[in-house]
C-alpha cells in the first residue's frame, strides 16, 4: 500500500527525531572520558568530511564569501554556543530529564517569533507557553535538589537554539540548507578545538570513544536529510508535532541505557509540555487556514474553488482567539 505524503512525511520526523535522540546517547556516553571541546572537534572533524560529500553530491555547495554573511555567522555562534552548553549538561544531568526539558523549544521559538519578529500570536497560543514553561519547572524542579547546574545548562542552550532557529526563518533563500550545515559543522569543530585545552585538555580515545563519535557523526547527517524530507513530503501541520516521539526515545534510552528511573515530576512536566506544544501547533494550523481563506475570499475564483463559503466563515472565526 503506497503511503500517503503525510504518513511518509511523519515517518521522516520520527527517523529523524530517533537520529537525534540516539546522537544525544552516544555523546553522553563519552562524557566521562573527553570533555566537551574534544568532542567536538573529533565529532566535527567526522560531520565536516560526511557532510561536504552529502553537498557537494546535490550540488549544494557554495562560495565562502556568499556563506559569510552577518547572519549565517550570527547563526553559526547561536549554534556552537548551544552545543557547549547541552554537551556540558549531559555530563551533569539524566539523559531523560534533558530530553524532556529540549520538548518545550517550539514553545520557546513562537515565544521569540512573537517578541521579535512581531508574528502574530493570539492570547490562547500564549497561555499554552505560559502552561509549557510550567511543565518544564515541573522537570527541574526549582529547589537545592532539583534545580541543578545541569539543568540550567540544558535550559539556556534551550534558549540559544530558539535564537538559531528564529535567525534560520530570515535566512537567504539563495543558499541551500546543506551548505549552511556545512559550514555550521567546521565552526563546531574549530571551536571545539580551541576548547580542548581550556576544558581539561587532549585525553586519550579508545575504539569504543572514535566509533561512539564516528555512530554519532552519521546520525547527525542522517537526522539533517530526514528532517528536510519531513517538512518537504507533508503538511507542516501534521508533520510538526511527531517531533514529540524523541520524549519516547529519550525515555527509552534513560532507562534501559543509562539505568535512569524516571520519576512522576518527569512524566508529569513532559506531558504538560507536549500538551502545550500540541495546543500550540493545533492553533497555529488554524492561523494559516484562517490566512488562507482571506486569501481565497479577496479573489472570487479562487473563493469558488478553494473552500465554501462557510468554511471560510468558521476559519475566520477560528482566528479571532488564536
């Protein structure tokens, strides 16, 4: 039975969730033996040669100076930034734990979609960020044994990768994704490079450390082309919200990899979170619909053609408490 674009396009999220999630553990697992600006710069060095062969292979590569633009620098940073920060968390906090807490960056970009790129956001949408970010003190727990270093690392490269993903909605057009990943992966490295020393200094790697890194390498480059090929096969509106299905992995992954007992707080927050996050994508849809229908009604053909009458009504309506 062939799969419905919709379908394939879940499928990619979730793979590309799973890649993620599965790059996370792998990180963590070395955690105790290099520190945070080897890793990077070993796992750099790997994403730069796979990731180049990826763009030069669909003919997405560029010249340096069209990649060297204030804002794909500014991005780049937001990126290295939020990397230190999260590969310093899973040294120091539950893999389940930073997993649920990184649920709630949808909330956190159309937070920062509505302070600083003025975008529309009704009064329903902003109590569901208020009932997420509630979730997610539920996680940490704010007192002496919940609100840990940890957690607070994981929260702030929660806040970074919101700026990077607002900074990538303002991207040129002319410049393919892959290239910007390309050049993304060679500042990770490089800084991670400069961080070696600073953070300890160069520790020896066994096999177990280089092929952890070189696992996590692919997973990086597998869960870039799987997303891209989620948002391009179905609608954004179904596709969006199984991003949520890298809570199960990171769950899955905590107990039965790390020996991590999830605790009700935990559950609790996270539910509250995606829940959040759901009400959020669902409210969304209904915003572009309702844009959609003005649209179709300012031209009668198209009005004819697109939608009834009453569907445009009720969508308008729908609008109005966003």
């Amino acid at each position: 039975m062939a799969l419905t674009d919709n379908t394939r396009g879940a499928l990619f999220m979730a793979l590309a969730m799973a890649s993620f999630t599965a790059n996370d553990a792998l990180t963590k697992s070395v955690t105790p033996y290099i520190n945070t600006g080897q890793i990077m710069f070993v796992r750099g060095i790997m994403t730069v040669v796979l990731i180049y062969i990826a763009a030069r292979h669909f003919g997405a590569l560029r010249p340096l100076k069209t990649l060297l633009r204030p804002i794909i620098i500014l991005r780049c940073l937001c990126e290295v930034t939020a990397a230190v920060l999260y590969l310093t968390a899973l040294g120091l906090i539950e893999f389940s734990n930073a997993s649920a807490i990184l649920q709630s960056l949808p909330l956190v970009v159309t937070l920062g979609a509505a302070l600083f790129l003025r975008e529309p956001v009704g009064w329903r949408r902003w109590v569901a960020i208020i009932v997420g970010f509630i979730g997610v003190l539920v996680i940490i727990r704010p007192g002496p044994e919940g609100f840990t270093p940890g957690a607070l690392l994981v929260v702030a490269s929660l806040a970074v990768t919101a700026a990077r993903d607002l900074l990538t909605r303002k991207m040129y057009a002319d410049v393919p994704s892959l290239a910007i990943t390309v050049i993304t992966a060679f500042v990770n490295m490089a800084v991670g490079g400069l961080l070696i020393v600073p953070f300890g200094g160069w520790q020896p790697m066994n096999v177990t450390i280089v092929s952890h890194l070189a696992a996590s390498a692919i997973l990086v480059l597998v869960g870039y082309q799987a997303i891209i090929l989620a948002m391009r096969s179905g609608e954004i509106s179904f596709v969006a919200p199984f991003r949520y299905t890298g809570l199960l992995w990171g769950f899955m992954i905590g107990v039965f990899f790390f020996n991590e007992k999830i605790d009700s707080f935990t559950i609790i927050g996270a539910m509250i979170v995606i829940g959040s996050g759901l009400y959020t994508f669902y409210r969304e849809s209904l915003r572009k619909r309702s844009q959609m229908a003005k649209r179709a009604a300012a031209t009668p053909t198209a009005a004819t053609t697109v939608r009834p009458a009453s569907v445009t009504k009720t969508a308008v309506t729908e609008e109005a408490g966003e």
